[in-house]
C-alpha cells in the first residue's frame, strides 16, 4: 500500500515502467525524495498499526499525512 500511495504503481507496475529486473530490488531505483517519503510512511503505519486502525483508515491517514509531507517537501526546495 505504501509504495502505491508513493509512486502511484504496484511493485510490479514500478518493475515494468523502471526496467527492474526481478531479482533487484524496487527500493534501489527510487529517488531519494522517494525513498524518504516511503520511510516516514512505514514509521507511521507502525503508529496505526499499534492502535489498531483498519485498513481503509490507515490508507486515509497514510493518504493525508503524504500530502504534508510532500507539501513540507516542496516548501523546503
């Protein structure tokens, strides 16, 4: 879900549109902005997880807290 939310892809789609061999990781052809946005992410799931969100609510959340990300991204460019 996360890297979905992220890059707009499945892994698999990533692996297509990239050119990534199978065997190589998705995470090795990421962007750096990429990369940071997938980590703070996976730190909040974590949070969510904890209190047991379900599924729908911890895409809503993770949707909302990318877009501050991304706009915190930006501002500091």
């Amino acid at each position: 879900m996360i890297n979905r939310l992220v890059t707009g892809m499945t892994a698999k789609q990533i692996r297509t549109h990239r050119c990534i061999p199978d065997k190589d990781n998705t995470r090795d052809y990421m962007t750096p902005e990429e990369i940071t946005q997938i980590e703070k992410l996976q730190k909040y799931n974590t949070i969510l997880l904890e209190q047991e969100f379900d599924y729908a609510s911890r895409k809503a959340a993770l949707t909302v807290y990318l877009g501050r990300i991304k706009r915190n991204m930006a501002l500091e460019k």
